[in-house]
C-alpha cells in the first residue's frame, strides 16, 4: 500500500506541543515549529478534546497509585479595560 499525503506528526511532539500552549498561554499560531504544524496541534487538541480525552487523563492521574510528585495545569487570564491602567485624576 502506498501512503500519500504528509507524513504523520509523531504523537509525542504533538502532546508537548499541546501542553506547551497552555502552560506557556500562548496563541496555537505561536507555537515553535519543533511541535510540528500549529493546525496539526491544534486539530489533535481539539478532536481529543470532542472525545473527552483530557478529563480521563487528568482522572487517571488522580486515581494513580503512584502519583506523581507535581502535576500542575493551570491557567487563569484577565482582562483589564485599558483605561484601568491608573487611578483616576481629579476631584473626588
């Protein structure tokens, strides 16, 4: 059988790409190439995610005997209005 089309992106380069993006908060086009494609990234994440995957990940985490000594996934992002740079001027 003969394959056409692009080579697939091994597993593992597109996993750390994933939680590169989201350690770091970055947008998926700002990924460095060394994770392959941002669409193939992107496309991964998202796909896994429809399925559910990523909660049973973290759930199998949880539930493992053995748990790792730091497991840490977090991300929090504010806006703020851009005139809430400085207190305001003037009479009270």
């Amino acid at each position: 059988m003969v394959h056409t089309g692009p080579r697939r992106v091994d597993d593992r380069r597109v996993i750390s790409g994933i939680v590169h993006r989201f350690r770091e908060g970055c947008r998926w086009r700002a990924l460095p190439p060394e994770y392959g494609p941002y669409t193939t990234v992107f496309n991964r994440w998202n796909r896994s995610s429809q399925r559910g995957l990523w909660p049973r990940l973290f759930a199998a985490l949880v539930a493992c005997a053995d748990p790792p000594q730091v497991t840490l996934i977090d991300r929090s992002a504010v806006k703020a209005h851009r005139s809430a740079a400085g207190a305001k001027k003037g009479r009270w």
